[in-house]
C-alpha cells in the first residue's frame, strides 16, 4: 500500500530517507528551508537510487524517481501525508521549531518522526498538542545500507504511533528496534562509545595498536556480530543456553568486566594525532573519500550476502 | 612448505588446530594426557574438515587426515617439530607444568605457543630456559572459522619467535594481531566485554531488550564491523579522517563516553534469569545444539563471501 510521506531536510539523511521510501513505492515529497537544497538532492538521490539499483536493491530508478516530488514549502510537502520524517540539522533550538510548526501544519492522523541522533524527545517534543504522534526514529549511516532504525518513544507517544511507525519502516525494508525510555546517546552509540572507550585506553598505553584493534574487530568479533548479537553469541556458547555459560564463566567475564578502564577517556588531542598518523598510513586522508565507496559498496555487498532490506511486496 | 607441528590437548581448541594446520600442508602430531583423547579427537577432526569442505576451505579431507598422527606419548609428539601449540586446560598450575616439559621435551628451536585465553604469559613462561621461543597465540572460538589470533609476548619472547609464529598463522590463513604488553583478559574480550557490560546495565534498566540489543548490533554496527574496526569506522566519517571526525563531534562522542555506565555490572543472578527466559523465547535451550550448527554455516558463508581464511599455496 503505498503511503504519502514528507521528508523535512534534505541532507545526507534525509536524502537516504527519500531513496528509501521512494524505492519502495511510497510519494515523497521533499522540504527544505535552505533555497536551493532540495533541487541540489535531487541527483544526489538519483545517484544512491542508481547505485542500490546495481546492488540489486531498486528495481526501476526512474519510477522511484518519478514518486519524489520536490516542494517550495513545508505546508505544501506535508499537506495530506501518513508519515513526516524530519532530518534538520541536531540543535535542540531547531529541532524544537520545526516540531511546533510541523505539529500544526501536518494532517492530525500523520506520525511525525524525528532522525535525531542524540538530543531526548522530551526536550523538542514536549507540551505539543499532538505530542502522541511523535517519535524518535534514529537510523544508522548510511541508512540505505544499514537496517537498523532506534525508535525512542517521547513523553507522549502513543503505542499506536510506535506500531504505525515499525510498520511502516518493517516495509521499507529496514529494522526498527524499541528504546523504551529516553536515554543520552541512545543505545547503538552507547554500545558503540562502551567499546571505542576501551579500545582508546588500550592504543593509549601502547598494549595494541589501532590497526590491530581493528583486525580484532573485522576478524574476531565482528565475524559472529555480523549475524546475531552478543546475547545471542553468550547463549550459543554454552549448551545450556546463555544461563549456563553466565554460571560457567562468572569468575572470567566478571574479572574482565572488573579490570576494564571504565573510566572516560580524555580524547586528548595528542592520541587522536596518533591515531590519525596512523590512520594515514593505511588509508591517508586523500584516499578517504574513495575508501567511503568502498565501505558502501562492502555494506551494499552485505545486504545481498544477506537477502535483506528488500521493502514488502505489494 | 611443510612443517611440523604438535597440537598438545585435544579439546575444542585442539582439535580445531589440528584441522588449521593439516588442511595448510603441515604434518601435525596430536597428543593429550587423558586416555583416549586423541583417538575420540581424529573423528571430530574429520567431521570438522568434512564441514569446511562444503564451503571449499579444504580441498582434500583424505589428505589432510593422512597428515595427522596420533601419538602416545608427548616426547613423540614434539619429537622434530617446528612449533607446538599447547591447548590444555585454563588452569595455572596445568599450563606451568605443560611448559616445562614442553620447553624440556622440544627441539631448542622450535617455538612454543599457547591458546590461553586469560592468564598472563608470565604467570607460566617465567624462568624457563627457553623463554624466548614462548609466545602467546590465542584464537577465538571455533578458530577455523575465525581468522584473529592474538599473541601476546611473554616475559621474555624473542622478536624472532613473534615474526616466526605470525608467519606460520599467516600462512595457514589465520590473523594474528600483537598485544605489545600482557595485560588482563587481552584485548578482544575487553573489547567484546566493555560493549557487554554497557549492554547489560542497559537492559537491566529496562531501556532496551535483550532481543532488539542483539538486533542494533546484528543489523547496526556489526554490518561496519564485518569488514571494518571501529577507528577505520571513525576515519571513514569524515572526509578529513579520524582527526576531523573526533574534533568536529568532540561533544557527541566525549559527552556519550562521560554518560556511560563506567562501573561493573554485578551480573546478579535475576538479570542473568531475565536474560535466559528472554533467550528462551527466540532459541529455546533445546535448540542450542541446532543454533550452534547455524552459526557455524554462517560463518561458513562470511568467509566465502569475504574470501579469506585460505592457507598460501605452495
């Protein structure tokens, strides 16, 4: 069924949005207040449209193209929509605006869906009137190539808005995952900073340099977190189950949990220059942008290997 | 070129060995203290070399079966051999005792690695005559499908022995990585555990579940961390690198480390419970045995679909 969905901001995120929703049959009509921006993302999602087409993941580019439509205000794009997805800049002050204005211009039936990456809901979505339709919906870079969507409810979502709202991103072909209560940071960055935390006290006191923390990742752990998560990968460790293991090897992981930094790392600029000579000189900065290809086409070659974010059939 | 290798204990991690090396060419001896061991190991060997096979990561079973020789007696075992790799049990005083005989019973020049995973090397490679060719090369589990080994040098290991292990893993297609100081728990499960404990404090807080925590890492980060570690991830989101990167979001990644849970989860047995009846619901423990089969092909399929883990050609 295809739905009508607004897309407010047309920067890298909002751009992946409007190919994702276009690609699986949705209008998108597309806002931005900075003048020139939304015909300047025009191509710029053509361009995403043509590449995920080679992968496999558009079927006919032209057609999903010809679904977005470019608009001259936020009234007109959000006029009769289901679904606002807003993805203006990450300022609280902003974020606060556009959520008064979007709450009065939209249809009072449409979820209005914030990309935000870190600010709670409950400091841009509070005291509005239709404060149940609101939530949090924070995708992954680049979102075309990662499934995985954070949905954080705000102070008055509803349970109706988070059910429409999975519903919705479930047929695009993307993985909504609930985060039940606000927290700083959400939890995928949370988890991802748990780990750089440690992994910078550990290239700071010279145990293991940068190159190999990240071979530690790319052929140790991320092998098995390329497929199930680290709860999955504890159960599967024991045959009785992630209960057995926990008992089995209480005294090692909670000796390891104990030993680890748990401490902020200062992020001072002596270690980031560090790290970034040594960055330079496995992939130097001029060589960064065509690495940025390579890793979409690595995430694109994924998604096949994978058979998934393919959006529902009608 | 062939060499010849002794795999002492022939447990999971052994038997695992045996089939890395034998597939490589190399002529492997297996011994282990407990009686029958080795003869109940050569069925699991080959079951494991039939398994790998199928995804074309061993050419010839026969041939490879052919190469590995039971023997009764540890001074057989190592009789000749260019490297030993000890897997007994994680205990101290077993892997004290393994290494003297080991260092009294091997070629002077052949080297001796251990698969210990937690304790420090100089807990057990102090004061042996032949402490330079003691090394640390811990794998991961099920270490034929997981290229990373991590070798840690001991107290007194020579850079000789460093480069010669690397390159005997590398030349069977494994990954070695060096950890430049002992340190507790070594490097992946820090790392594996720092995420893990952020996990647990955040499941347990009611913010997110266990199933959606395995999804933000199966369908989030484990889609960068497939083929790419956490600093590469860093360098690769800016166009000026991991400098501009952690200059520009500075507040972002220094503000979400500072909110981090930062102290040891007590992994208190109703968690734990909470966990395992979550688990339940998705892979019952009965299950298991079916799951570890799944994540095994998985795996499998990784490493065809990033084409490694092959030994070098002759």
């Amino acid at each position: 069924m295809s739905k009508k969905i607004a897309c407010i901001g047309v920067g890298n995120l909002g751009r992946a949005w409007a190919a994702i929703f276009a690609r699986a049959g949705h209008e998108v009509a597309l806002y931005d207040n900075a003048p020139g921006a939304v015909a300047a993302a025009l191509p710029a999602i053509e361009s995403t449209l043509n590449s995920m087409a080679e992968a496999d993941l558009v079927e006919d580019v032209a057609a999903a193209m010809a679904r977005i439509r470019p608009c001259e205000t936020l009234t007109d794009a959000v006029a009769g929509v289901d679904h606002v997805q807003e993805s203006v800049i990450e300022d609280v002050e902003v974020k606060r605006a556009i959520f008064r204005e979007l709450d009065r211009a939209a249809p009072p039936d449409a979820i209005i869906a914030s990309s935000v990456s870190s600010i709670p809901p409950s400091e841009f979505m509070a005291n509005l009137e239709g404060g149940a339709r609101c939530i949090v919906a924070h995708p992954v870079n680049p979102p075309h190539l990662i499934p995985v969507v954070e949905i954080m409810l705000g102070p008055s979502t509803s349970e109706e808005t988070y059910d429409a709202c999975c519903a919705l991103l479930s047929g695009v072909g993307q993985v909504p995952v609930r985060l039940n209560k606000e927290i700083f940071g959400y939890v995928l960055n949370r988890l991802q900073f748990a780990l750089i935390n440690e992994a910078l006290h550990l290239v700071d006191g010279g145990y293991v340099s940068a190159e190999d923390t990240d071979k530690i990742i790319k052929y140790g752990l991320g092998r098995r977190w390329a497929f199930m998560g680290p709860f999955e990968t504890n159960h599967l460790n024991a045959t009785g189950g992630i209960e057995e293991y926990y008992s089995k090897f209480q005294g090692a992981i909670g000796g390891t949990i104990k030993e680890l930094f748990l401490e902020p790392h200062p992020l001072n600029p002596e270690l980031i220059s560090r790290l970034a000579e040594e960055m330079e000189r496995t992939t130097p900065v001029a060589d960064v942008p065509a690495r940025q290809e390579w890793r979409d086409r690595q995430l694109m070659a994924l998604t096949g290997h994978f058979g998934d974010m393919q959006p529902e059939k009608d």
